[in-house]
C-alpha cells in the first residue's frame, strides 16, 4: 500500500510518501493507521506526534474519502492523509 501524507501529516511522519506492505490481501483503515504510528513512534523535535495528527485527519482511499474506521483497505491501495487545513 502506498501512503501519501500531506501537511502537518508529512511533518509527522517525516516523509511525504512511504510504501507500507500489508499482513494480508486488507486491513481496516484503523489497524493500518495503528501501523502508520508503530512505524514513526517518536515525532521529530518541534513536530506533532503522528497519532494526533491521524486522530483529526480525513483520509482519501485510491481518491475516494474514507470516512469509516473499519472500512478496508487494500494491499494495492494509495491511501492520503489530509489533516485539516488552515481555511477550511
């Protein structure tokens, strides 16, 4: 799975994309947030801690919103983290 954070999610994270391998053909979005954070436990100096940011984030699955917790996703997927933006 593919994993494209944007904003306070890529200062987070780090990165603004890494390839995340799944356990299996798909696992909820909340069990691969869960791995997102095992991934990047400690943020980096002056930057929020990736669990937070993921706690207020709207997620797109291969560019549909993603809103359900427990909805699957795919090994194959892009998955985008959008933290809120400054606006709207």
């Amino acid at each position: 799975m593919q994993v494209r954070y944007f904003a306070a999610a890529r200062a987070a994270a780090g990165t603004e994309a890494e390839t995340v391998p799944l356990d299996g053909p798909a696992l909820p979005r909340r069990e691969v947030e869960a791995m997102l954070v095992a991934r990047h436990p400690q943020p980096l100096p002056g930057r929020p801690p990736l669990a937070e940011v993921l706690a207020r984030s709207s997620f797109l699955l291969d560019g549909v919103a993603c809103p359900d917790p427990q909805a699957l996703v795919p090994a194959d997927a892009v998955l985008d983290v959008l933290p809120p933006f400054s606006g709207g």
